[in-house]
C-alpha cells in the first residue's frame, strides 16, 4: 500500500482516482530525485573539504600575490 499523509489524515494513495495516483507517482519521483540530488551534493561537500585539506600541502610561499597598492 501506498501512503500520502496529510492534515494528520493517511491516505491509501491505490485507491485514488487515476489522475490522484498518477499525481502521487510524480511526487515519488520528485522526492525520490531530491534525495537522490541531497546525497550528491554531501559527497560534493566532503570532496571539496577534502580537496581544500589536500591543497595546503601545495602552498608555497614563492606563489604568494603581494598587491601593490
């Protein structure tokens, strides 16, 4: 069985008219490519904080900009 909660109301979203289930499936999907996009963008995070780490061992102090002002 599948579930739409709403208003503190559970709603057996199998026994909805075609377009109820049809608009039901979509938000699945919908909510099911956010997760998705979620857990993407987490590892994005992490690789660029690791990326961040890995770039100071790079640093020279020969590469540093002086502006002149």
């Amino acid at each position: 069985m599948y579930r739409y909660t709403h208003d503190d109301k559970v709603y057996d979203a199998e026994k909805l008219s075609g377009e109820g289930r049809a608009t039901f499936r979509l938000l699945a999907t919908v909510q099911q490519k956010i997760d998705e996009h979620q857990s993407d963008l987490t590892i994005a995070q992490a690789a660029a904080v690791a990326l961040h780490s890995k770039m100071q061992e790079y640093l020279d102090d020969s590469a540093i900009v002086v502006d002149n002002e």
